[in-house]
C-alpha cells in the first residue's frame, strides 16, 4: 500500500482522504489544530455551541452524492431540517423580507414588493437551476487540467453567461434594490462581487430559492464528525497538534514531511492547507507561483466573527439573518476596491438555537455574528470591540429589543486568528473568488507542476470556495492521483 500523508483536516482534505483509502492507499492526515475540520471547527463555552466557520447548509444533493460513492447517506450520520423560513433580510427598522421554503411562496414576496416580479423570478429560476444541472452535476467534477474540459455542447450555448456578469443580469430584469440585494446575495458565497461574477453562477440562486436551506442537528461540524466516522472506517489515521513545517524534495519527489520537528517519510503528499502556505514549506525553487502571483490574485473576503451567548431568547430574527440597512455597493467597495475596514458595514447573524436547541442552555440563545472584510487589514482588539458596538447598537435599534445588557459572553475570531490558526494568507476566510479569470482551468492546480507526487485540494483549487465545491475538490484530487499513480 502506498502511502499517502495529507495536511490538514477540512472538508476537502477528510473528503480526499476517504476516496484514497477506499482506493487502497495508506492515509495519514496531520492536523495542526487540536481538532479537526479546518475553518468548519466548533466552539463550546458554558454549554453554548458554536460552528466557528460555515453555518449555511446549501446543495443538499452534493453531500448526498458523496455519502452514496461509499454506500451510505447522510441520515446514516446526522439529522438534516430543512428551514422555514430559510433566512430573513433586514432593510431598515421593521422592513424586512422573509424567503420561506418554496419558490411559490418566495414568489409571492417578490411581488408584494416590485408588482410583476414573480413572474421574472420564475423565468430567472428557470435559468437558474438549468446552469445548476449543467454546473453541479457535471461540469465542476472536472479536474481543471485543460480549458477543454468546459467545452461541451451545453456550455456553448452558455457562453454569452461567462462574459456578462450576475449583477447585469439580476438588474435588468429586477429594479427593486432590496430584490436586487437578495438576488445578488449568493454569489457573495463565491468570494466576489456580482459585477465581477460571471452571470452563469446564478445557479446559486437555484440552490438557495430551489433547493433550499437545510441546519445539520447539532451544526455543520455533524457533517466534519461524520466525515471523521467514515474516513476512520476506511482506514484513515488522523493526527492532530501535528504542525507540518516543511515538505522535503529529492530528485525532483515528495519524500517527507517534517512534522513537529520529526521526519515522516510518504510516497506523496496531498495538502489541503492553504495553498499559500504549503508552497513555502518547499524550497524556494520548487514553487509553481510567485509571491507576485498572489499578490495579484483576487480573494475571497476575509471575516471578523463574534460567538455570542446572551441569557435570553432573541426575538424578531430567524436562524439565519442578514443586515442589508446600509449601502451594500460601498461594503463591496471597502472590501475589494479600497481595502478598509468598512465605514458601515453589512453583517449576518445566526442563532442556531433558533432550530436546535442542543447548542444553548434552556433559555439562552446561541448567535454568530459575522462582518465581511478585505483580508489583510489591520486587526487588533480596540477594532474589533468598536465593531461589536456598531453591529449590536444596530440590531437593537433594528429589530427593536434590548441585547448588550444579555450578553454572558463573547469570544472573537478575525484576520490575525485566520493566519494563525489556518496559515491563512492575508487572513483570507474563503480562499480564492471565482471570477471569470479565476474559474476552473485558471485557478491553482491540483497537481505541481513542479514537483512529483505533489497534490493539492481545497478553496484555492478547482471548484472554488465553500463547503460543496470543497467536498467535489477533494473527490477530484483523489481521482487525479489515482490517475497519475496507475500511469
């Protein structure tokens, strides 16, 4: 059996890591972390808890795809709800809108707002979930190892969707700005603006409005210990506090890896580290991509992120709840164009408790408040305590009820914690964005080009960022190696 070492434990990584062993291989991953799952960890304090990273539990039908190529399915591991209301989005003080579970009633919200608009939403859905079958179910299970891979006769008639942008697309059939906002919203899950996202990922809109938004009981780190069950079932070995500090070459080949200050020898090496990070465990000149390369590259945002346990029951909010009361195009500004922490800054809020009452005491209410910021700002604590005041003295004021007095506590996560927990580059939450330059063949590979038996997976790697797209990454890889290895 071969073996095969793989740094770091997120979903890409304990993905990859089962289809290796399933294929026979000898599998070791190494956690820096105390534990597992990458950005998807969990928290607990005072019987409260918390995920730390993804809290949106969307495309259903891709997790259902990778439990099925092992025999199994998700109930086999963990207990799926549906929601309903899926989330809800806050204009201003008692102006918001609720997106319910079906499109019908959806629908019916829309055109309670902009009269007409029900009927452009199902033609855009339309589209919507067309480029979700011809994206989900085929074209992002391609390695993005040639631009032909996107050359079949359905994208051909997609093409005019890869040079228009989502934001042209959603504003010219809808003129309402808060539908605009809502339509816009998911693409932010990619890592970029709508007017720089490619219009043919709309189908993110299928996922949300289509199939809907689901919480995993007790969190979405169910998903990462269901993974850990399955992959420890199949043989893996999983090694936590196991920092990997440098990846050694000899003619040319992965060889080793020095773990904690120890020599571990490997036939080949899988990381699903941030890509960043891992080409400077290699000498400088087995590096495929410059430091002016990422420089140049366009990332996903980076996240200040507050776990918060308040000694009562919110009201007025819904599992998942967006703040759009301030201007939504200056937010993206300060976050791609100008690099600043933000002037008035959109958040999101979830109370999982809301659903699951496994994660606060009785009473309490869990919530996870979140602000998108450029990656690589200037992140110290008198910042991030001026931004809880900002975002908590508007959802009071919004949602009308009394809550700093409720706070028990509040633990924070942002730039800083992201380089030293995840060797995050600039602190980046997500990775790379899929813009039109940075899709599929154009992203980082999966395999160096620099060094043998060297594989990467993860959000900097075909798909792109999120949970899904991280799952069918590690599925690709494991499938490139198995390719590379019968060669």
């Amino acid at each position: 059996m071969k073996k095969i070492t793989v740094i770091g434990s997120g979903f890409s990584s304990l993905a990859a890591s089962c289809y290796l062993a399933q294929a026979g291989y000898n599998v070791t991953i190494y956690e820096k972390n105390k534990t597992i799952g990458g950005r998807a960890r969990q928290f607990k304090k005072d019987g409260f808890t918390f995920d730390m990273g993804p809290t949106w539990y969307w495309m259903p039908d891709v997790f259902e795809r990778f439990f099925t190529d092992f025999g199994k399915v998700p109930s086999d591991f963990y207990e799926l709800e549906k929601l309903n209301p899926a989330y809800s989005v806050y204009f201003g003080i008692d102006d918001y809108i609720t997106i319910e579970d079906t499109l019908e009633k959806i629908s019916e919200a829309f055109e309670k707002e902009e009269p007409g608009s029900s009927i452009k939403l199902k033609k855009f859905m339309a589209l919507a979930m067309d480029n979700y079958n011809i994206a989900i179910k085929d074209l992002v299970y391609r390695p993005g190892v040639s631009p032909m891979e996107l050359v079949t006769v359905t994208t051909m008639r997609k093409i005019g969707q890869f040079f228009s942008t989502v934001s042209k697309e959603v504003r010219s059939e809808f003129k309402n700005p808060k539908l605009v906002s809502i339509l816009e919203f998911p693409v932010l899950f990619l890592g970029a603006k709508p007017s720089k996202t490619p219009a043919f990922y709309n189908f993110m809109n299928y996922a949300d409005f289509g199939l809907g938004t689901f919480h995993p009981k007790k969190g979405m780190y169910s998903v990462v210990q269901a993974m850990k069950i399955l992959a420890g079932n199949l043989g893996v070995t999983i090694k936590t506090e196991q920092n990997v500090e440098k990846i050694t070459v000899e003619n040319g080949k992965a060889t080793c890896l020095i773990v904690n200050g120890e020599r571990v020898e490997t036939d080949l090496v899988l990381s699903g580290a941030d890509y960043h990070h891992t080409e400077t465990l290699l000498d400088k000149k087995y590096r495929q991509y410059s430091e002016n390369y990422w420089q140049k590259k366009t990332f996903a945002p980076s996240a200040l992120l507050f776990y918060v346990g308040f000694n009562k029951k919110i009201e007025n909010v819904n599992h998942h709840t967006l703040f759009f009361d301030v201007d939504f195009e200056k937010h993206s500004q300060q976050i791609y164009d100008t690099a600043q922490w933000p002037e008035e800054p959109l958040f999101y809020a979830s109370f999982p408790s809301k659903t699951d009452a496994s994660v606060s005491p009785k009473g309490k209410e869990a919530g996870i408040f979140l602000i998108p910021l450029a990656p690589g700002l200037d992140d110290i604590p008198e910042i991030r305590e001026e931004y809880f005041e900002k975002i908590m003295d508007r959802f009071e004021e919004i949602t009308n009820q009394e809550v700093k007095n409720y706070v028990i506590f509040k633990e924070s996560f942002c730039i800083n914690d992201f380089v030293s927990d995840y060797n995050s580059y600039k602190g980046n939450a997500y990775g790379l964005a899929n813009t039109l330059l940075q899709t599929a063949f154009l992203r980082p590979k999966l395999k160096s080009g620099k060094v043998k038996n060297l594989f990467f997976t993860g959000q900097f790697t075909v798909p792109g960022p999120g949970v899904p797209p991280a799952l069918i990454s590690g599925k690709l890889v494991a499938g490139l190696i198995e390719k590379e290895q019968r060669n």
